[in-house]
C-alpha cells in the first residue's frame, strides 16, 4: 500500500507542477489529456473489466459536449451541464446495453457503430437544437464558489480535480464486488452466470457507468476548446479511445492514463525533428505493439516484470 501511495504521489507532482513551466498549447494539450483519460477510464470499465466492446463512447463524449455548450450558453450554471450530462449518458447506455444480452464481440461492435452513427447525424443535421455544421461557439468556462476557471491553468486544475474524483470512484469500484462481478462477466460469462451472478443487470451497469464517465468527459471537452461542432465526434474519437485503452493495456486501472499519454502527447512531442514522418513512426509503433502485445504497454511491462523476477 505504500508502495502505491508513493507511486500516486510521484504521478501528482509533475501533473500539478507542469501547468507553470508550460506554454499555452502545451497547457491546452495537457487539458486535453485528462478530458480524454476521463473518456478512456469509462471504455476501460465496459471493455477491460466487463469485456463489452463499444464503437459509441465518442458519441458520450459528444452528448456531454453538447449538454453544456447548450446549457451554459443559455446561462445555466455548469453543474446543470454535469447533471444532464450523467443522466442522459446513464439512460442511452443502459438501452444501449441490452443487445450485449444477445449479441456478442464485433457483433456488438457493429450495434455501437450504428448508434454512434445515429448520434452524428443528429448533431449534424438537427440545426434545431445544435445548429449543426455551425457548432456552437462562446462556451463559458465555470466560475465555482467565486473561484474562477477561466484561466488556461484555473481550467487545468478544475480538470484534474475532476479526473481525481473520477480515478477514487473507479478505483473503489473495481475493488467492490460490482468490480469483481464486471471481472467475472469478462472472463467468461456462462461461468460467473452459474456461480449466480447476474450477468444481465451487470452488463447494463457496465454499459452505464461508462457511457456516463463519456459524458463527464464531454462536459470539460466544450469548455476547454469553446467550441463544438459534430464532426469532433465523429467515429474517429470513437477509434482513438478504443485504441487508448488497449496501448495503455486494457483491464488494467492505469491503462487509460498511459493510452491517452500516449495518443494525445506521444504524437505532439513526435512531431517536432520528425520532418512531419511522426505520424508514421507513431502508426508503425501501434502496430508492432499490437502485433506482438495485446495487452498493451502495462500488460508488456507485467511480462517483464515476470521475467526478471
């Protein structure tokens, strides 16, 4: 427990210490990775713990996104946005789960690329309620409890403090019995089915839970950049989730926060002395990883540790 206390506070140090000796894109790319390690936790509770693939949590991203810039551009406090924001992720994933009761693997995979297809076209093509191709601009960064977050930094540690909050929660949960249930589900589902786990309503917390931690994220993704448009949530945030949580290591609680770093960071600091090849080097180390890992780079960090032990 020490050990993983000492770890924790090695993480925090450089993460509350970065924010001043950084430039404002450098702030902003820092801001992105902890709205996206927000997105990457909740894939990770449906996909690593509860072994339910999902196509649709870009979509989430998108429906909190969208919850706050209409809320808090009519004048409503963010709060509201996090509120709506929750409810209607947790009701649009627990529908969304019930065909994992039938359906499983890249069957499921395809039911979640139709709904997060389905999600787009609304925001695109309903100017109605989200003026569609136009986006939504002027998006106002909280003010709580006469401390305000409007700053790059102040919005920064309102981030952090959110993905503290979020990172205790899931821990606590994976460490439950909920967590220990989700586990089961993913190891194999007929088994944790006969030892009376409820595989069905499991399935749909999983599904819940996740797409809402989706919508947290998109609560802070409208305020950080100040303006949305459909095609930031498109199926391509979709994919580059997936693709966080199984770098980083699918099923491992870390994973999310290595996957993002290396998504949103690694290709940022490639870019510069790369002659614009980075991303080909960066797609080519995916790939080599994938090949020869799937458990991700904690999962190959596991195996060594292993090894030398």
């Amino acid at each position: 427990m020490k050990k993983k206390l000492l770890l924790l506070a090695l993480l925090l140090i450089p993460l509350v210490a970065a924010p001043f000796f950084l430039k404002p894109y450098g702030l902003y790319l820092l801001s992105l990775w902890v709205v996206m390690t927000i997105a990457a936790i909740g894939l990770n509770l449906t996909l690593g713990y509860a072994g339910q693939i999902s196509l649709a949590q870009g979509s989430f991203v998108g429906i909190g996104a969208y919850a706050a810039a209409l809320l808090t551009t009519a004048g409503w406090p963010l709060w509201a946005a996090f509120l709506l924001a929750i409810v209607l992720s947790l009701a649009i994933g627990w529908v969304l789960g019930y065909p994992a009761l039938r359906v499983q693997h890249h069957y499921l995979a395809f039911v979640t690329l139709a709904f997060a297809t389905l999600v787009f076209l609304v925001l695109r093509n309903e100017e109605w309620l989200t003026k569609g191709v136009y986006g939504i601009s002027g998006i106002p960064r909280p003010t709580l409890f006469g401390w305000s977050a409007k700053s790059p930094v102040g919005f920064y540690f309102f981030c952090l403090g959110i993905l503290a909050l979020v990172s205790a929660a899931t821990w606590w949960l994976v460490r439950s019995p909920w967590g220990r249930a989700f586990t089961a589900l993913r190891e194999n589902a007929m088994r944790a089915d006969s030892l009376g786990v409820d595989t069905r309503r499991y399935t749909l917390m999983a599904f819940a839970i996740g797409s809402a931690l989706g919508g947290i994220a998109g609560v802070l993704y409208a305020p950080l950049l100040q303006f949305i448009e459909p095609n930031a949530f498109n199926l391509n945030l979709s994919l580059n989730l997936l693709l966080m949580v199984m770098v980083g290591g699918s099923g491992y609680f870390l994973g999310p926060f290595l996957g993002a770093a290396v998504s949103v960071l690694l290709p940022e600091w490639m870019r510069f002395g790369s002659d614009g090849l980075y991303l080909i080097f960066y797609a080519i180390a995916v790939m080599v990883l994938m090949a020869f890992c799937p458990s991700g780079l904690l999962g190959l960090a596991e195996r060594a540790r292993r090894k030398l032990g």
